[in-house]
C-alpha cells in the first residue's frame, strides 16, 4: 500500500511539472527559443529523451528534496526545490555557454531563471502530495 502511495506522489508531481512546463516551452519561452536556438532545433521534439529527462528529474526532486523535508516549512521545500532546479538546469545551460560557439547567454539566464521556479513550484506541490498521501 505504501508503494502505491509513493507511486501516487510521483505521478501527481510529475503532472504538475509538466503542466507548468508545458506553458513556459509552449506558450512563455517558445518564441525566443525559435529566435535564439533556432540554428540548433531539430525540426520534431524527441518525445523519448523528453520523457526519460522528465521520469529522472521528478525522482530526483523527489528523493533529494521533497521526501526528506515533507514536514519542513513550505519555505524551506521551496528553496531547496529552487536550489536543485537552478543547480540541474545549469549544469545543461552553462555546459552550453562553455562549449557551443552560438549558444545565447540570454537563453541560459532565462533557463536558469526558469529551472528555479518550476522546480521550486513542483517542490511545493510534492510537498503537498507527501503529506497528503504518505502521512
């Protein structure tokens, strides 16, 4: 029963991340990225390598900061929910900046930007998951 619980915590906070994903790469971002990477986009999205960073990510946010700290203050889940967006998205962003000869700095500052909020969000509602369903 536990497991399925702890199933339950994992899908329901992947959703939100992906539904707050999908208005920042679908509706926010989607025009600078076409102007600034648009020499670097593949013409279709690859669903596949979409979906694996999204299962890792989640499981990530999950294990290091949300499960650990469900009965901390929602402040502090969300600045560590932050701290790990901000650490995993610039891992990606300034790799980019350090070796591809046209990556934007712009993209990057709005990516890093970006990683903190969406993962501390989610942190909040895994938190709120957590809670509701593990305790």
């Amino acid at each position: 029963m536990h497991a399925l619980k702890l199933l339950a915590v994992y899908f329901l906070t992947l959703i939100t991340f992906l539904a707050i994903d999908s208005v920042w790469l679908g509706l926010i971002a989607k025009d600078m990225y076409r102007r600034e990477l648009g020499h670097l986009l593949a013409p279709n999205v690859r669903w596949g390598a979409a979906l694996v960073f999204y299962v890792i990510y989640i499981a990530g946010l999950l294990i290091l900061v949300v499960l650990p700290h469900k009965g901390s203050p929602l402040l502090t889940v969300a600045a560590l929910g932050a701290l790990f967006g901000l650490v995993a998205y610039a891992t990606y962003d300034l790799t980019n900046l350090a070796t591809l000869t046209r990556w934007p700095l712009s993209v990057t500052l709005a990516d890093l930007a970006w990683g903190a909020v969406v993962t501390g969000v989610t942190a909040i509602a895994g938190r709120g998951y957590a809670r509701w369903l593990l305790t």
